[in-house]
C-alpha cells in the first residue's frame, strides 16, 4: 500500500508538463455556457477517480449547445496527452466549426505549449477562466458533481479497469442518451445535438 501511495503522490504532484502563457489567453465565455448550435463553445476539465490500485484521472469536452459529453479520455496520468486525447476524441466523432472556443481552466495541462498547437491546429480558440474561480467552468464541474454522485460515489473500485468501464457505461450509456436537464427543457444532451442537426438537414 505505501508503495501505490508513493506512486500515486507522484503522478498528481509531479511536474505534468511545460506551461505556456497563459496570462494572454482570455476568457472568451465569461460564464455564459450557452450556443445557438452545436460545433461552436466547448468547454474541458479533469477530475480524478480513486480506486484500490490508484488514481484514475477522466477528461471530458463537451458541448455547451446540447450538454453533450463529446469527447473524453481516461489514464493513470495527468500530464497533456490526457486532455490532447480527449479534443482529439471530440474531433473525430462532432463537428467543431472553425473558430469555436475551447474554454477551460489555468491547470498546466491546458497551458502548455502542446495543447496550446493542437487547439490552433483543429481552428479553435482558446478560452480560460480566471486561476481558482470554479464557477469559470461550471458547466464542466456540473457534469463531474453528477458523475460522482450519481455514480462514481455508489461504488468502491477494486481496480483501475473497473472504473474506466464504469465510467464509460456512464456517459455513453446513460449520461449522453437518457439523463434528462431542466436546463435542455427536461431532454437529454443526444436528444438536443442531434435533433439540431436532423433539423438543419431537413431545411
């Protein structure tokens, strides 16, 4: 046990990565977590899962149109290829149009140099919240605060493996298709993103 502390200890305090200027990104979203459409805000975060063999840390993008979890990544670190895995994810499966914002919080992981290119290469704008103020990035807390309470809390993990695929049974089985938001008219985030866009088509 001291040994997996020690590990541990290391990976959540251990330098994660270079940092960039991030006194010059501003916040472009200033608490207003709404879009007119899909493809257009999003906004990323971290947070950590405990299990018997250690730390498991979850990164999510989602979409501030329909609430929708549209990319995610999940590993024993959290150094930038956890959230550069998690944009990529984003990338692949939603539309991002050109020059959509990606708001996140001041962490290292989102002000390195790295992350820093891969938000330019993929023609978005970056956007952060001001150091130590949570409601900068609600929406990302909110969806954690319901992961853990309707999930991760009810739950003793045994190990690292039991947790991914809880959480992934989360999002992609309940979270994205079912979980109804006062905020959506009482809809789930699929629900939301893609009826825009079944409408859009029809047009």
């Amino acid at each position: 046990m001291n040994t997996n502390s020690s590990r541990v200890s290391r990976v959540r305090f251990g330098p994660t990565t270079e940092s960039g200027d991030d006194d010059a990104v501003p916040d472009l979203v200033k608490r207003d977590f709404t879009a007119d459409r899909p493809g257009v805000k999003f906004v990323g975060d971290i947070t950590y899962i405990h299990t018997w063999q250690g730390f498991v840390y979850l990164a999510t993008v989602i979409d501030c149109f329909s609430r929708k979890v549209v990319g995610w990544s999940i590993a024993d670190h959290m150094r930038t290829d956890l959230v550069a895995a998690a944009l990529n994810n984003a990338a692949a499966t939603s539309l991002i149009e050109p020059g959509a914002i990606f708001h996140s919080d001041r962490g290292s992981v989102y002000t390195s140099h790295i992350y820093r290119a891969l938000v330019t290469g993929l023609m978005m704008r970056s956007s952060m919240g001001r150091t130590g103020q949570c409601w900068d990035n609600s929406m990302a807390e909110s969806f954690f605060a319901a992961l853990k309470n309707e999930c991760v809390y009810r739950t003793v993990y045994a190990t690292e493996y039991q947790a991914r695929h809880d959480v992934i049974r989360y999002i992609e089985g309940f979270y994205n298709p079912r979980r109804r938001h006062s905020a959506l008219d009482y809809r789930a985030p699929n629900d939301v993103h893609y009826s825009y866009r079944q409408h859009v088509n029809a047009a």
